[in-house]
C-alpha cells in the first residue's frame, strides 16, 4: 500500500510541503546540536522521517527515483569516515585517539563535534532510507 | 602505544565498510577483507608483544582522566583473547569461506570488529555497544545460510541475544545508579566501598550474568544455539562457535573478578552458588541433550552447552586455578568446536553429510579426517595430553583445593558424559559400514545411492582435503595447547592473581 | 504497609518500568505472530530506557543545557539511552529483515504454522 | 644410580609413535609395513636394553600439562616392564604376521598401527616418572587399543568395544579423581621409591579416598574384580592382541600402574598405616577365587584363558598389597613370569582357531595329534601357571607365597593354594584331553570337564565363527575332510603343522618360561627386580 | 509534586498503551497502540527533562520504526483481509469458532495471527506460562524498587564527580548542550561503536534480503 502512488493532488502537495518543513527542522537539529537540544541521531532520523513521509504521499516508486544508490552509500560512509577522520587528527596534532582538544582549529571542541555530528547524521539519514527503501521491497541501493 | 589498542577495534571497524564501497567486485572486496584481517593479526600480535614486555598496557579514548572517559585496557589473558579472535577469523576466512559476498565480507569484519571491542572496553556500556554490533554481525551471518531455516533460525537467535543484551544493559543500569560510574576500575572501588550486598549490586550482578548466559548459551538459555549453528554456512557456524559464546565467557570472567571481585563472590554465597548451579545443570542438561542429537551440527552446539557450564562452574569455584582453567578451557574449547564445525560444516556444504548416521564408515573415505575429528572430540572429552584435559584439570584441582566435593565429583564425571556422545560419533565413523560410499566415493557394491554426482570429483577431494588438514591442525593445536598449557598458565597468572 | 505504598509512591516511574518490561516479556513469550514478538522486544527495550531515564532525573532540575537556569538532571543515562535507542532500531530493522524472509519461505509468520511447515 | 637427561627414554615412546604413519603410508605394500613393524619392535628393543645395560638413571622430559611436568625416567621398575613389552612385541610381530595371513584378516593396515600406537602408549606408562604422565599414558593406551579390541567390526566387537570403553575410560576418570586428590595433598606428583613421605602426614581421610580412588581406577585394567568384566567381552580380539595386550600390555600397565601406586606413591608403609592394604588384600584374593571358579566353567578357550588372566593378575596385586619385601619381589616375577607364559597360551589358542577353526575346548579333543608341538608347548606353559617347578611360574609364586606368609596377614596363603588348584582343575584336563582324547568323544576324558555344552553360546557368536571356519575349511582341504563326518584329527609334524611365523614365537617365549623357571637371575628382570625391592624397602 | 502527578499519570496511560498493545489481537491496533506508547514516552522523556531524547524517541519509536513495522507488514501478511495463501493452507473451519465474536472489534486485524489461538487449551496452558514468566520478571525487578532512590533524589551516586566534570569541561569547551558533548567528546567510542551499530544494521538487513532473493 505505501508503494502506490497517491492520486491526489492534494496529499501530494501536502505531503511535500511537510516533507520539506520536516527536512528543515531536520537540518536546524543537526546543526544545532553543540548549543542546544539535538544532534546528529536526531537530525539524521528526522531527515529520514522526511523521505517516509515523501514515501507514503508520493508513493515509493517516485520516492525512490530520487535516491542516488550512490549517495545513499556516500552517507553512510560518511559517518565512520567523520570519526576517523576526528580520530587520527587528534593523534597526528600531538593528542590521542579520538582526542578534541589538540585538534589544530578555532574551538576545536565545538567545531569538531559539529563535523562528527554532521557524520552521525549523514549516516543515520542514510541508513534509514536505506533500510526503508529495502524493507518495503522497493529499489535496492546497490 | 595507546593507540594500538584503539586500532584494534578501529581497523576492523573502518575496514568493514570497503567491501560495500568498491561495489560488485567480490573479489576485490575479498581481498582487501583478508588484508584488513591479516593486518589484525598483526595487531593482536603488537598488543600481545608489548604486553609481554612491560605487563598491562592501558589507555583512556579521547586522552580524558580515566574515570571520565572510555577505559580500553590489554592484560595477558585479553590478548591471548583477541588472537584467538583476530587468527581464527583470518583462518576461517582464507579457508572455509568459500562464496563471498562483499556484505557477508563487512558482516566478517563487523563481527571481529564487535568481538575485540567487548574484549579490550574497560567501560561496562562500552562493552554492551560492542556486544550489540557483534550480536547484529552473527545474526546476519547466520540468515546467510541457504534456505528457510537459517532466517528463523537467525530470528530466534536475534530475539534472544538481544534479550540478553538488554538484560545486560540493565544490569548496567543499576550499577550506574548503586556508584555513578561506568568503568570497570572505578566500580571495583566504588562497589567495595557501597558494599557488595547491596539489592543493587545483588541485582545487576544477577542481570549481567543472565544477560552473558544468553550468549554463552548456559542451559536453559541455549535454545538459540543449535538452529542458529545447524542453519548457517560452514564459515560462518565456524566463526561463531569459536568466538560468540566464548567472548562471552570471557566477559564474564573479566566483571566477575574484575568488578564484583571475590569480595562480591565471599559477600554474597547465593552469587556464587546461582553460579555453580547454574553451570553444573548446564552440564548435565547438556551432556544429556547431546546424546538424543541426530545431526552432527546441533550435537556439537548442545556439546558447547555442557562445556560452557564445566565453565561457568569454574568462576563459581573461583580459587586460582579454577580461574585458569576456565580460560583454558574457553581457549581450548573454542578452538576445539571452531575446527569441528568448520570441517563438518564443509562437508555437510559439499557432500551433503549432515547427520551422524551419515558419517558411518566415514574413516574409509577419509582417514585423516577421522583420525583429527577423534584427536578433537578427546580435547572436547577432556583426555590428556589435549588442552581439554588441561582446562579440566585445573578446574578440577580448584575444586578439590575448595573442597567442593560435589564439584570436583561434577567436573570429573562430565568427562564420562562426554565420552558417551563422542564415543558414539568416533565409533560410527570408524566401524560402522556404510550402505554407500559416504561421501559418494568409491561406489558400493549394492548400488546404493551415493549422495553427491561424480562429476564434481576433483572439486570435492580438494575441499576433503582442505577439511581434513584444518582439522589436523586444529588436532596439532590442541595437543600443543595441552603440551603448553603450563605456560599458558604461567601466561595467565600474573592477572589472575591480580584477580583473587 | 504504608511505609510500603510511601516505597512505591515514590518511585512509580521504576514501578512502571517493572510492568513494562514485563509486559515486553509477555509478548515476547506469548505470542504467536512473530512480527508481535519483535513489539514486544521494543517494549522490552524501552522499558528499560524508562529506568535509565528515570535514574537521571532531579526534581528541581532543567534539561542538560548550561544556558538554562539551576541544577541539571543527570546527562550520562540520557546519552546511553541516545545510543541505546538507536541500537534498538537497528535491531528491529534487522529483525524485520528477516521477517520479510521467514514469510517468503513459508508463506506465514505465525509460529505454529511456522513449525507445522518446517516438520513437513 | 646418577639421573642423566637422555633422549633414550622419550625413544622408547616414539620410535613406536612413528612407526603408526610409516605403517600407514606404506599400506599398499604389506611386505614393507610389516617390515617397519619389525624395525620398529627391534629399535625398541634395543633402545629399552641400552638402558637396562646402562649404569645410570636416564631422565628425559616432553615439557609439561596444566603445570606438572611430562617426564619420563628409566628407573628399574619402569624398565622392567618396558623390557617385558618391547621384547614380547618383537616376539608377537612375528605371531601377527602368520596369524593375520593366514587368517587374510581385513584391515591389517589398521590392526598393525594401532599396535604400534598401543606399544608406544604401553612405553610411555612403563617410563612415567609421575602419576600425571603415568596417567596421560594410561589414558592413551586405552584410547589405542580401542580399534584392536573392535577390529572385526562385528555387532558382537562393537558391543565388546563399548563395554571395554566404559569401564576402561570409567576406571580412567576415577583415576583422574585420585591423581587429583594425590595432587592436592602433597603438591607433587613425582614417584618416590618408598612412597611420597608428605602423603604420609596429610589428612588420612583424603589420602584414603586418593588410594581408593587410584586402586580402583587402575584396578579396572588389572580386572581386579568386580571390574574383570571387560576383559572376556575384549576376547573377541584377533588373538595377539588378546596375547599382547590382554594377558601384557594393557592388563600390565593396570598392574603396573597400581604397583606405582603402592611402591612409588603412598609407599607399603603408608598404605597400611591408611588400613587401605587390607582390603586390597582382600578383594585381590577374591578375585583369584571367583575368577578361577568362573574359568572352570568356561569352553571357549579364549575365555577361559581371559579367566585364568584376571585370577593370575590378582596373584600380583596380592603380593603388593601384602607389600613385604619378598611379596613385592615375587609379585614383580610374576609380572614377568606370566607375561610369558600367558601369551604362549593365548598365541597356542590361536594357531589352533587358525589351522582347525575350533574355539572351543570340547572341539579339541584329540587336537595334540594334529598339533603335536604347538600342544607340547601349551602343556608347558600350562603347567608354569599352575606352578609346577623348573617352568617360571613356579618360582615366582614360590616367593609370593613365602612372602605373603612372612607379612601381616599370612592367612592369605590360603588363596594362592587355591586358586592354583583351580588353576590344576582346569588346564589338566584340557591338556589330557588334546592328548588322549578322542574327537568322536568316546572316552569320559574328550569332554570338557566343567563347562556345559557350548551350543548356546556358539549361536551368539555365530557371525564370526562361522566366517572364519568357512574362510579356513576353503583354504586347508585337510580339515574338509573331518567336516565331512571324518572323526579324528590328521596326524601332522613339526615342519607341516603350522607356519614357521607362528610357531616360532610361541618356542621363544615358552622357551623363556623354561630359562626364568631354570635360571631365573640369568635374564635381566631378576635384577631389575632386585633393585626395585632395594630401592623401596632400603 | 506537580511533575510527579503528571508522571504517574502519564506513565499509566504508556502502559495502558503497552498493554493494548501486548493484547490487541489485530497486528494493526498493535502498531497503532505501540506508536501512541512510543509518543507517551517522549512526552516522559520531555517531563523528565530529556528532551534530547524525547526528540529520538519521537522520531524514532512512534515515526521510523512503526513505519518499518507497517512496511514490513503490508509486504508480508497484509492489514485486513486473510491472506489467499492462507486460505489455500488452512481448512476453512478454522474460522469458525467460539472466540470469533470477540474479535469482530479488530477490523483491520489479520486473521491469519489467531488462527489457532484460544482454540485448544494447550494454548491457553501456554498464555498461563507466559502470564508465570512475565510476573516472575516484573516481581524480581519490582523487589529491587526499595532499594533505588527516590525517583527525583539529587544525593545519588548519579550526581557525583564525573557528572560534575562533565558539566564543567564541556562548559569551558564551549559546547552548551553536554548530552552532545558527552556523546561525542567524552563517550565518543560509544557513538563511534554507535555508527557502527547503525551500519551493521543496513548491511545486515541488506544481506538477509539479498541472499532471500537469491534463492
């Protein structure tokens, strides 16, 4: 059922309209996870409700179209890739693993978790779709 | 160097994501797969090494103050452990893995990724996270297995093991509430200072022991195991028969001396005494559940139930050489069921020989096999000179040095369960006549049906071949195991007296 | 006895945490639909996040933020259960995965059908 | 006598170790896997003698298990018996040889390496330095000798395999629960002549419970009774290996380890002090009662002669139960005595299965006719466990008697002149009958004087009898003819009676009864003996 | 006092969800029941000044797992109607039976998940074994209620030095929010082992599917 593309204009309308908002909402959660409420999990996961929420109103197939298979992986990768990155940069500035305070930047501490967070939710986002795309039988993301 | 511990959790972590970027190419993905396992061993060999040099290495991620951070510590015994982890991936991953698939590759390095991290964390959440990804790599390894019943079997498997990972993760819970810490050091002070017979205390030891028992598969937790073992590839039951419940088992060790402590176990009888029975029903159940097996797979997976209470059982007694021979024994056991499950697993995946029935006369076909499997199964049964005998009997000498008679009596006679399931699968495979050549060699004069075409003959005699000298190697290791078991205990010691 | 209701009162959020796990296993044990089995575990599961959470609160306190005013609630419970919520999503996903299997071998994903089909 | 570390020791053990996969790979060829048989047997051979002759202690060590060191050590008790097995085995692989040729037995790939493997295990609880390597071995050689005990494969073997496992690896985790406690109490595990002294000053309850475990751990393979019943039901063995390995190897290595036991690890002192003699004494000389009782009443040969092993073995555990120095002394003799003529027996029971088929004493009347000097010498060996003079048993049970009537409970004298007489009972008439019977049985002396007809039991065994009967009547026309309603036997000679490979081994060995019987100080055992008495009573 | 009163209350309703939830016969009212408890708890969350993970918990339990759960079923045994292999399978006569009344309610419920409940009394031996198991878990657990602290209680370990470090450090690190600060700075590893949980998870789930379709 949540494959078939809705008739209606105005769901489809509708439902864009909430996608888009959500996905701000999403992105203002990710990028405010230093200062206040949110961060990566919870942006990444809106983010990803935005797509459902695009899947059930405009239906998977048209959903999917969107999705790069590419993309999708590049967001998933791009978590661990972030936390690597965080990772060895702390070694390579004098510090240890996963140390932030070395890190050769203004604010290290705060600029570095946003990089990290920003990975965190790439990830989740592309996680998410991805396992909603594959759960409900739709194109694989290979 | 403290970075190297890091790594060994890192590496594998990282690397399970290049099989899925370089897309189709299997064989690429399983190349770079092998490289990032080699290099593992490589690290465990590092880690091993320093330890060896300057004892204990320990470090805290973030290079934050330790009871802040997450604590990640390298002792003898956790790098005797995560070899063990890191050489049987790469062995059973260069040898019985035969069909590859670039996401199986990830769920590999996941797995190995998962396994380390529960063996170096000093940080009891930490540990949970790690317990969490290792349990999700097996499930999904385990639905790898053709056909219908390996994804029921992984569901069952995943309902269960992720009960008691949660089950764990409450008893964290309330360790967390009874002290306000998470490391494994700070709750050794903090729980001596609170008292070890706090209902707190009490109660998390109580879930975090349940919780480990789903992954060790203690009776009457086990139901996951046989399905989850008999369902899935020959690579990956190998895999996990080696290192899941074992890891676990080590786990337990670990919180059990290195948080609650021997105060905890003196403090509390009831702990200690849950944890002997425990063991010694798992023993028995399992020595009992072995015998009515018919598939050779399953009777394996019911033998671990019975080995791992011999175990359990050792960490109730915990007197120092009980201790070391729980290790031992987790070692010994593991490599042990790892090398059967890997050989019987090839053949049941080329021949089609699954039950016990089917191996009769097998020694005919395969000599070297029969002979290896009979050399295994006595470490299994606990006869010298294999490592089994040595796991055994330091656990035995921790009884009776407890005085634990009923104990000593226990450990001693579970040899005599054993002998009764392997007897019965050595002697079908020596002296039993086959109605057709078992493994669909060399014909039959009554025209029996053989199981497999001829056809595929040389392909087949390799994998015989490749089963057959795993196993003898795996033959060869626990009896230099057993022949080397005093320093592996000499190894052990030093932590192990940290311990009690 | 009232010293006992006091014990209680004053801890019905542990109270409703105990029901809900053993709610969780209620289902777990008790059902025949395997995909109720897997809502059961997520009640399972966040049963016990209702007792890290609980754990972390103080009742004169604020959100973790140090922008907001006076004393603030525990922050540790709530990263575990960040991290725990997520772990349990991804079980479930991965549980549903399989589901979607177990139904396209046996056509069902009620257990004793399940059993009837693997005997035969 | 100084220690030297030496590989002499750890040769015995492996030199037979690696004769197992020169056997196998060398399967296709029978010439040459038998020829590494021989060369294996003779290097033994030659190896435990270079120790006998040497004037020191040789020690080797094979590193250590869960913290006690794998050690072996050519001291006189342990050379006794390595000597005893390496030379029987050079004489029985000549006996293999003819038997399992003759016989066109299968698996003789199979038969020959878990030989090898048996002698080896057999070496390495003779040269065992501490009750853990003793006991590592112990373990090993029931684990060799399992496929010897179940090589005809029949329903009948594998039953008999399965009882022979249960209570030999039964008998092995009692054991290991004595081992364990020994360990315990003292901390130590390492054979002091004369007894460990800690073992003396601990907790006496425990170190009871260690000597009962021990006695009955290793009584099991000295079929001390009731634990003999594995030893019948193992008969359905090709016969060397009933000769090798159940009247020596492994029924010894039970003796021997018990003889450890007592000598080496509570010492004769501490295991009356324990009160734990007594009853040893006890149960050993029921054991040679009951045992010779149940013989009498047996018409399978074999059987019987399994019989007449449990009752001789306990002769030994007597003497060291009793544990005076003259009853040590003899019980070690007789170790040896024995072994020498019990195989001679067992080798006879098998020429004759070979050239007439027969199992069974009530077939055999008249049989001395077609056998003349395979007969002969069953006659000898028969009249040395009887214990009559110039033959070996008459001197070691010479000594055992006087001995046991020196110790603290002369009354057990008694058993030995018993059980000998039961021993008299039952061989007198089987030799009168092969000699002055007839097969047709007209005379009162061609029928078994015990045993009931063996009608009944023939019907249980009648898969492999039948085979190897019809498997022989094909391959020797002379015995067709008896088959066919001929009554009597052939009347055949030295040189046509059997092959040459079995008869010689069967003259060697009875011709070594005769020299122990005759000279017995001229072989080496009489000295090795000696200086194990010296070396434990000081 | 207030906050207490809203919590006890608020949680009553999470487990009247639950427990329509553990009950509904209908995998549809079960979802339906298991979303509402799901939202119930982020409002829980938000009461016990969690809103971090309020806002997880809304995302993740009421939005993206139900809709996992509602993909899945749509793709497998379907909402409404018995599914036609289902009718191929079973005889007919099991739809006819006492307890159908009772269940007229769950429109939307799949009839193929109560096929053979409350039919025989094995089953029903089988409902009183689970009704065991699960009140011996909530005992055991209610028995440990006593000896936690007081729901609110400021003098638990929970509140001691390393708490207080967190809130100090992560101030002079600049970050204002110290869930994210502990999630990232200071339990990095977690979120990092966290990731890696996540990934698994879809190549898990990839897997599984792949080698279903390979069959």
């Amino acid at each position: 059922m949540t494959t078939r593309p809705t008739d209606s204009p105005v769901v489809t309308v509708t439902t864009r309209l909430v996608a888009m908002f959500v996905l701000t909402f999403a992105l203002f959660t990710l990028f405010h996870g230093t200062s206040s409420v949110g961060g990566g999990f919870q942006g990444g996961v809106i983010a990803a409700a935005a797509v459902i929420i695009l899947a059930f109103g405009v239906g998977m197939e048209r959903t999917t179209a969107w999705l790069s298979p590419r993309w999708l992986l590049a967001l998933v990768v791009a978590g661990p890739l972030a936390f690597v990155l965080v990772a060895f940069g702390g070694i390579l500035a004098g510090g240890s693993f996963l140390q932030f305070d070395v890190l050769p930047i203004p604010k290290p501490s705060v600029y570095a978790t946003e990089f990290v967070e920003l990975g965190i939710g790439a990830t989740v986002a592309g996680v998410v779709v991805s396992l909603f795309v594959r759960l409900s039988g739709g194109v694989d993301n290979e | 160097m403290s970075v190297l511990l890091a790594l060994v959790v890192t590496v594998p972590l990282v690397g399970a994501v290049l099989p899925l970027v370089v897309g189709r190419r299997t064989r690429l993905s399983r190349l770079l797969t092998g490289g990032i396992l080699v290099v593992q061993v490589g690290l465990a060999v590092a880690v091993a090494a320093v330890v060896a040099r300057r004892g204990p290495v320990s470090s805290v991620v973030g290079g934050l103050p330790s009871e802040v951070g997450i604590g990640l510590v390298a002792d003898a015994v956790t790098s005797a452990f995560l070899l063990l982890v890191a050489c049987t991936a790469v062995a059973f991953f260069a040898i019985v893995r035969t069909d590859s698939t670039r996401f199986g590759d990830s769920l590999w390095l996941l797995l190995v990724a998962g396994l380390s991290g529960v063996t170096v964390t000093a940080d009891v959440f930490n540990l949970y996270v790690f317990l969490e990804i290792s349990g999700l790599a097996a499930y999904a390894l385990v639905a790898t297995g053709r056909g219908a019943p390996a994804a029921l079997a992984a569901f069952r498997y995943l309902l269960v093991g992720t009960v008691g990972a949660t089950l764990y993760l409450l008893g964290v819970g309330y360790l967390y509430v009874a002290t306000g810490t998470l490391s494994m050091a700070g709750l050794n002070a903090a729980l001596s200072a609170i008292g070890y017979d706090s209902p707190l205390v009490i109660a998390s030891f109580v879930l975090i022991a349940v919780g480990l028992g789903v992954k060790i598969a203690l009776f009457p937790l086990h139901t996951w195991k046989p399905a989850a073992y008999a369902t899935s590839p020959a690579d990956v039951s190998a895999l996990l028969a080696t290192l899941v419940s074992t890891i676990a088992g080590y786990a337990l060790v670990r919180l059990t001396f290195g948080v609650y402590t021997l105060g905890f176990l003196t403090d509390v009888p009831a702990a200690r005494v849950g944890l002997l029975v425990a063991g010694a029903v798992s023993v028995v159940a399992g020595g009992v559940l072995t015998l009515r097996q018919t598939d050779i797979r399953r009777l394996l997976a019911y033998s671990s139930v019975l080995q791992f209470g011999l175990i359990v059982v050792a960490i109730g007694l915990a007197t120092p050489a009980a201790v070391t021979g729980a290790l031992v024994l987790l070692l010994s056991h593991a490599i042990a069921k790892g090398g059967l499950f890997a050989s019987v697993g090839i053949l049941a995946r080329e021949f089609d020989v699954k039950t016990v029935a089917d191996y009769t006369g097998l020694v005919r076909d395969a000599p070297l096999f029969t002979v290896a499997a009979s050399v295994v199964f006595a470490s299994l049964v606990g006869l010298p000179p294999t490592a089994g005998f040595a796991g055994k009997w330091y656990v035995a000498l921790g009884a009776v040095a407890a005085e634990s008679w009923t104990i000593a009596a226990l450990v001693v006679g579970s040899t005599l369960l054993s002998i009764l399931y392997v007897g019965r699968v050595v002697e079908t495979m020596v002296f039993g006549t086959p109605t057709a050549g078992v493994l669909g060699r060399g014909g039959s004069e009554t025209g029996g049906q053989s199981h497999v075409s001829t056809d595929g003959g040389q392909l087949h005699t390799q994998s015989l071949t490749r089963a057959s000298l795993l196993l003898a190697a795996v033959g060869g290791v626990v009896v230099a195991l057993g022949l080397w078991s005093s320093d592996l205990a000499l190894w052990f010691q030093p932590v192990v007296e940290g311990w009690l | 006895m009232s010293d006992l209701v006091m014990v209680f009162s004053s801890r019905v959020a542990y109270v409703a945490f105990a029901l809900l796990v053993g709610i969780g296993v209620f289902v777990l044990v008790d059902s025949d639909n395997l995909l109720k089995k897997v809502v059961g575990l997520n009640l399972f599961q966040t049963g016990v996040f209702l007792f890290f959470i609980t754990s972390a609160f103080r009742r004169d306190g604020s959100a973790p933020l140090l922008s907001g005013p006076g004393p603030v609630v525990n922050p540790l419970p709530h990263v575990l259960i960040l991290t725990a919520i997520v772990v349990g999503v991804s079980v479930t996903a991965v549980a549903l995965a399989l589901l979607v299997r177990v139904y396209d071998e046996y056509e069902t994903l009620d257990e004793s059908e399940v059993k009837e089909a693997q005997q035969s | 006598m100084t220690d030297v570390a030496s590989v002499l020791p750890v040769a015995a053990v492996a030199i037979p170790a690696v004769a197992i996969p020169l056997i196998y790979v060398s399967r296709s060829n029978p010439t040459l896997r038998e020829a590494w048989t021989f060369v294996a047997a003779l290097v033994t051979f030659a190896v435990v003698a270079t120790m006998v002759r040497s004037p020191v202690t040789h020690v080797s060590s094979l590193g250590s298990i869960a913290g006690i060191e794998l050690s072996l050590r050519g001291d006189a008790a342990g050379l006794l018996f390595a000597l005893l097995a390496s030379t029987l085995w050079v004489v029985t692989s000549v006996y293999s040889v003819g038997y399992v040729r003759s016989l066109e037995e299968h698996g003789q790939t199979r038969y020959f390496a878990a030989f090898a493997g048996s002698i080896a295990a057999t070496m390495g609880v003779a040269l065992a330095a501490n009750l853990l390597t003793l006991f590592v071995f112990y373990e090993l050689l029931t684990l060799a000798t399992y496929p010897l005990v179940v090589h005809a494969g029949t329903k009948a073997a594998r039953a008999a395999g399965r009882t022979y496992i249960v209570y030999t690896l039964g008998g092995g985790v009692v054991a290991f629960a004595g081992v364990l406690l020994v360990a315990v109490l003292v901390g130590t595990l390492t054979f002091v002549p004369g007894g460990i002294a800690a073992l003396a000053a601990t907790d006496s309850a425990l170190a009871q419970a260690a000597f009962v475990f021990l006695a009955v751990g290793f009584g099991v393979k000295a079929a001390v009774v009731p634990l003999y019943k594995w030893l019948p039901a193992a008969m359905v063995a090709p016969t060397p290996v009933s000769g090798l390995l159940h009247a020596v190897a492994v029924v010894k290595s039970g003796v021997f380890a018990l003889s450890r036991t007592v000598l080496y690890v509570f010492g004769p002192e501490a295991m009356w002090d324990l009160g734990v003699g007594l009853p040893l004494a006890v149960f050993a000389a029921a054991t040679m009662v009951i045992a010779g009782l149940v013989g009498l009443r047996q018409d399978n040969l074999k059987r019987g002669l399994a019989y007449s092993t449990i009752s001789q073995l306990s002769y030994i555990v007597l003497g060291l139960a009793i544990a005076t120095p003259l009853a040590v002394f003899g019980a070690l003799l007789h170790v040896v005595a024995h072994a020498f003529m019990k195989i001679t027996l067992f080798f006879v029971a098998g020429i004759v299965a070979v050239e007439t088929g027969e199992k069974y004493v009530s077939d055999l009347a008249g049989v001395g006719r077609r056998l003349p000097v395979t007969m002969t010498v069953f006659a000898v060996a028969a009249a040395g466990l009887v214990g009559f003079p110039l033959v070996a048993g008459f001197v070691s049970k010479f000594t055992l008697v006087v001995g046991v009537a020196a110790g603290p409970a002369p009354v057990f004298v008694a058993a030995y002149l018993v059980a000998g007489l039961l021993k008299l009972l039952y061989f007198w008439p089987i030799v009168y009958a092969a000699f002055f019977g007839q097969r047709d049985g007209s005379t009162p002396a061609s029928r078994h004087a015990f045993a009931p007809a063996h009608a009944g039991e023939e019907a249980r065994t009648a898969g492999s009898g039948t085979a190897a009967k019809s498997r022989h009547a094909a391959t020797d026309g002379g015995d067709v003819a008896h088959r066919l309603g001929q009554v009597g036997w052939e009347r055949r000679t030295l040189s046509t009676e059997t092959t040459s490979l079995m008869l010689v081994p069967i003259l060697v060995t009875v011709g070594f009864a005769v020299v122990l019987g005759v000279v017995p100080s001229y072989l080496p055992f009489w000295d090795l003996a000696e200086t194990v008495v010296w070396e434990v009573f000081g | 006092m207030i906050t207490e009163l809203l919590v006890a209350i608020l949680l009553g309703l999470v487990v009247a969800a639950a427990v329509v939830a553990a009950l509904a016969r209908g995998i549809l009212t079960t979802l339906a029941a298991f979303g509402a408890y799901s939202l119930g708890l982020a409002v829980v969350w938000l009461v016990f000044r969690a809103p971090d993970v309020a806002l997880t918990e809304a995302a993740v339990g009421a939005g993206v797992t139900t809709a996992l759960f509602l993909v899945v079923v749509a793709r497998t045994i379907g909402f409404g109607v018995p599914q036609q292999q289902r009718q191929n399978s079973t005889p007919s006569s099991e739809f006819v039976d006492g307890d159908e009344a009772t269940r007229v309610g769950d429109a939307g419920a799949s009839e193929g998940t109560r096929l053979r409940t409350a039919v025989t009394g094995a089953v029903r031996q089988g409902r009183r074994r689970s009704v065991v198991v699960a009140s011996l878990v909530t005992g055991g657990l209610l028995l440990t209620v006593p000896a936690l602290p007081v729901v609110g209680a400021a003098d638990t370990p929970g509140f001691g030095p390393v708490t207080e470090y967190y809130l100090t450090d992560s101030a002079t690190r600049g970050i204002d929010n110290v869930v994210t600060a502990i999630l990232v700075v200071y339990r990095g590893f977690d979120t990092f082992g966290e990731i890696a949980v996540v990934v698994t998870a879809v190549v898990a789930a990839v897997a599984v599917l792949n080698q279903g379709e390979e069959r």
